[in-house]
C-alpha cells in the first residue's frame, strides 16, 4: 500500500485549499467585469439578493492582497508537492518504487524520498508477514467462552477429493506463504491469494490423486503434507510469483459423512493393533532374556550336579576296587575291618536312635518297643520287625544295622 508522505503531518490538509481559493479569487480580475454586466442584464434569477450586494461582498475579496504575489503561493505549493515525496518504510517492508508506473528500485527500512507524483510511486509490501488462508472450510466465528472451540463452515467443492484407489474423501488444510521478491510478486501476478489457493487446490488434489485412502486417513499425512508444499513451490515458481511456501498442514482428513463411523472403526482397530503388537515386543523383550539367564543357571547348576556325582561315583568305583584287591589278598580279615569300620560309623553318630537286643530279651514272648519315644528323634522312622518273637527288649541309645551291613544278632557279629 502507498505510504503516507511527512509532507501531510506538517502541513494540514486543507491549506491546499485555502491556498487554491486564494488563486482563484486573485486571477479572476479579467473576467469580473463581464460576470457583472451579465448580471444586470439578467437580473437576479428567481427573486434571488440584491446584485449590489453580491458586488460588495466579492470587490472586499478581491481586495485582498497576498505578499510577493502569485510567486509565494507557487513556492509554497512547490514545498508541499516536494514534501509529499518523502516516505518511510516500515522494519517489516521492503519498499518498491515506480517511475511512470515501472519499477526503478528497491528501498530498504527507514525514511526515503520519492520524485512526487505523477513521476514516481512507492509500494511498501510487508515481506515477512506470514500470510495464511484456509482451504476446504472456513472460520466463521470465535469461541464464545473459555475453552470452547471456534466455528467453522465446510465448503464442499474444494475438500471434496478423489484418492488413488477411487475413494471420495474431504480434506481441509491451510497454507501458509510469505513474499521472498516483492517485485515479482507485485508485477508478475495480478491477484496472489487466488493464484496460491488455486495453486493449494492443484497441489493437493494431485498428491491425494495418487496416494490411497487409508494412507490419507493414518500415516500418510506427512508425507502428503510435504509433497504438496514442494508441488505448489513448484507451481509458484514456474509462475514467477515472488511468493515463498512456508508450510503445507493438513486440519481433518476423514471419509464422506455416510461411512465415516465405518472408516472410524477401521482406524481404531488398527490402532489397537499396533498397540497390541508394541505391548507384546515389550513382554517378549522382558521375558525372553529373563527365561535364557534362568536357562543358564539350570544349565551350570547341572552341569555342577554331574560333575560332581561323576566325581562321586569315580571316587567311590576306586574305593571299591581297592577294597576288592584287598578282600581278594584277605578275605577275613577285611571282612572284619569292614564291619568294625561299620559299627563304629554307627555307634559314633548322634543323630541316630540306636536299639540293641539281648538274647535275654529275644528270647521273651513279645519285645517291646517304646516307639511313641524312638519316632520323634528319628528322621526315617521304620517300623519294627513284627516276625521277631522275643521278650521285651531294652531301650538305649544306639543305632541298627543296615540290611546290607552285617546284622547284629544276640548281641553277636555274624
């Protein structure tokens, strides 16, 4: 928009025409006189006032004198045409000056000065205002109270759109540009905001063109979004339009009204799916880990049981061969050491109950065994030999042979 000269705060606006009334009044001399004589042949039109009177009152302003003539009113009327020339350029413009309507040049923030009018003109575009409209609806009003939501109209014929896979689907978004050359963009086109909203509409009808509906309606948005601000870019400058696309941002991007709730549903059963899926990588990621370092440790905890009962049984193996070399050199006499190494096994135990039977006692009716007292301090408790007949037998600390060990039999080895 054309800056408002200084020249117009400094000198009030109807000086000019004061000053041009003033001209008027001084070179109409040569023509009085031939106004007047009209008049008195005429008369006053319609029992208008007295010509005397008119005649008065105009010789007292044509009496009027201006000092040094028509040259001071030239002088100042020049001063004002030349100081309507200057202007001031505002941080956020560029300004742009025409000389007979073609551009001349480019003037930076700050005040400046311009051949007046007719010769030169200025245009002051704001070139880093980021200008915004809107596409496929419009804003009609704002919230009524905190926290509620402006009103917005949908326009059919631009969200109207038809996708790859021959699906219609309604999609409004906003484009925000601002100027990069204000002399293209003031010269080049004629009207810029149509030219960026037909060239928004083209960009996007083509990206939507070939992308599928579920890509428009899930995540495929950003990439859209991209495609059609690099589109319109192109567009724009293939116009040489001056214009800069910031940014392309899509607002709803949902299926025509009869379906929606249909559409809906599928966008949240995949949502779920996917939730699904992260939670299961999360268990997984959590339990397998922990199920291989259990694994291990059954692992080495096995391995260490087989080694050792290997170790055991070799140990063992190598006690019993050399026992039987041995038994083959002595028999009786390592038989005996075996059962004195037995019974002193036995006897030196603690743990162990011990009972011992006498002949005296085997050779009773029935022994008896207290075994209310025997059951508690033994950790296998067994049951006593019911086939035994003998007296009643006597209870003390001792401990009784294994099976396989050599039984103690009225009080005597066997």
């Amino acid at each position: 928009m054309p800056q408002a000269p200084i020249g117009h705060a400094v000198y009030p606006a109807y000086s000019l025409d004061l000053i041009c009334f003033l001209t008027y009044i001084h070179a109409m001399n040569w023509d009085w006189d031939k106004l007047q004589d009209k008049r008195k042949r005429n008369g006053p039109p319609n029992g208008g006032p007295d010509l005397a009177q008119i005649n008065e009152q105009l010789n007292k302003l044509k009496n009027i004198k201006l000092p040094g003539g028509g040259k001071v009113i030239f002088l100042v009327v020049l001063l004002l045409w030349l100081a309507s020339g200057i202007y001031i350029v505002n941080p956020d413009e560029l300004g742009v000056v025409q000389r007979f309507g073609a551009f001349h040049r480019i003037t930076e923030p700050g005040p400046h000065f311009r051949i007046p009018y007719p010769f030169e003109s200025v245009k002051t575009p704001k070139v880093t205002q980021v200008r915004r409209f809107e596409i496929g609806y419009r804003t009609i009003g704002q919230p009524t109270a905190a926290g509620g939501e402006p009103q917005y109209r949908i326009v059919p014929e631009e969200s109207h759109m038809l996708t790859g896979d021959e699906n219609i689907v309604d999609v409004q978004f906003i484009v925000q540009y601002q100027l990069k050359d204000p002399v293209k963009y003031l010269f080049n086109i004629q009207m810029p905001d149509a030219s960026v909203k037909s060239a928004a509409e083209t960009a996007m009808r083509e990206v939507i063109g070939y992308n599928m509906l579920d890509a428009a309606l899930t995540d495929g948005k950003p990439a859209i979004q991209d495609e059609t601000r690099a589109l319109m870019q192109m567009i724009m400058d293939r116009y040489e339009s001056g214009i800069q696309i910031l940014a392309v941002q899509l607002q709803d991007v949902q299926p025509p009204e009869p379906v929606i709730d249909s559409f809906r549903d599928v966008v949240r059963a995949r949502e779920d799916a996917v939730r699904i899926q992260n939670q299961a990588e999360a268990y997984r990621n959590d339990i397998v880990p922990r199920a291989r370092g259990e694994a291990a440790i059954i692992l080495n905890q096995a391995e260490a049981h087989k080694e050792a009962i290997v170790r055991r049984a070799e140990g063992e193996a190598q006690r019993f061969l050399s026992i039987l070399a041995e038994y083959n050199q002595a028999p009786d006499v390592t038989r005996t050491r075996m059962y004195i190494e037995t019974m002193e096994e036995i006897l030196s135990n603690p743990e162990l109950t011990k009972t011992f039977l006498s002949d005296q006692a085997l050779s009773q009716v029935l022994p008896y065994l207290p075994l209310d007292r025997i059951a508690p301090r033994t950790r296998n408790p067994e049951p006593a030999d019911a086939g035994r007949q003998a007296g009643q037998p006597a209870v003390s600390t001792g401990a009784s042979a294994p099976t396989g060990s050599p039984a103690v039999r009225g009080g005597r080895a066997q």
